[in-house]
C-alpha cells in the first residue's frame, strides 16, 4: 500500500486524474476532487491504487450544483453564470436548493457541508455553513446524486445579484473525502427595505 494508513491508500492527484474521472460529463472548470481512495469493500467503481496500472485508480469525485425549483434533478453551475432563485422556505426561511453529484464514494451515509461565501471579499454568508447527513441514489452515467439539499439564506437582500462562491464538502462513512465549489448570482424577487 502507497501513502495513508489504516487501509486507505493515497495518491497524488492530477489535473488529468480529475478530468478522466469526470470524463465528457463535466465540464466544471472549479472542481477541486480529494484524491483518497475508499475502502477496498466501499465502492466497486474506485480500483485500488496497489494495481498494475498505478493511473488505474479513480479518485473520489464530488460535483456541486444547483437543483430545480421544486428542489429536484441536478443543474450545473459550471460556468459561473448561474443565477438561482432565492426561494421562501414554508417556515418562514429562505435558501438556495443544492445538489451533489459523486462518485467514488459509499452511497449511505454520506456528510454533505455546504457554505456561501462573498466572492469578492471572502466573507462567509449568514447563517454560515449547512450540514446534513444524506443518502445518494443512482444517477445519470455512473454518477450517484442527492437533490434538494436547502443552503440557507438568512439576508436575502444582502446575497441578491452578488457573485458568491459555493463549497461543497462530501465524506462518506469510511472517511473518503472530496470537495469542489461552484460560483452562482443568485435572485431574490422579495422586498429589501425602505429606499
């Protein structure tokens, strides 16, 4: 076994390890995947990195998104021009639906992190970051997903048509990590104050 312990194996990672991971399916210029390999009883579509062809290993891919209105699907926020909507929670709340693509990674179990940030000067968005333990379900191409995942959005007047960078963080339950941000406009139609 190469780097790690404890039955992980790590291993370098390239910007073309990440691209033959993602393939044609995406085209997200920000990805930013971890580069550990699961258990080798976690996942079948991970081949360990002990193999005769030391390129043969996938690393653990995490795609961040938005989803549809009704918090369904997946919807790439790829080019930066994403402008979603800011939504009325029934609560009296507001947020912004994500979605994660993976692969690589244990389907059950999985903790999701995200977080908004100030893409121009760093500050983290209130209420700051949401977690949440999820379950992924077969998707499109290899990919396993999980939809309508509620960011929260405590000022929606302050966030409205500003560029703001979206982190997403994924671990499953066997310690495989992966990341990657997105960089979204959102919209708000509600009322912001008095002129």
């Amino acid at each position: 076994m190469r780097g790690g312990g404890a039955g992980f194996a790590m291993r370098p990672c390239s910007t073309v390890d990440r691209r033959a991971a993602l393939g044609s399916a995406l085209v997200l210029g920000v990805c930013v995947a971890s580069c550990e390999v699961a258990a080798p009883d976690a996942v079948a579509d991970c081949p360990s990195p002990d193999s005769a062809d030391p390129d043969a290993a996938t690393a653990p891919v995490a795609w961040g998104g938005g989803s549809l209105g009704d918090g369904s699907g997946f919807v790439e926020w790829d080019d930066g021009k994403a402008t979603p909507v800011i939504i009325r929670g029934p609560q009296g709340g507001q947020h912004i639906w994500v979605s994660v693509r993976c692969k690589g990674f244990h389907p059950k179990k999985i903790r999701l992190g995200v977080e908004m940030f100030d893409a121009e000067t760093g500050d983290a968005m209130k209420p700051g970051r949401v977690e949440v333990t999820i379950s992924l379900k077969p998707d499109v191409e290899a990919w396993s997903l999980h939809a309508g995942i509620p960011a929260f959005v405590k000022e929606p007047c302050k966030v409205k048509n500003r560029k703001l960078r979206v982190k997403f963080d994924v671990m499953d339950l066997y310690g495989v990590h992966g990341q990657d941000e997105a960089f979204i406009t959102p919209t708000w139609d509600g009322l912001c104050g008095v002129p």
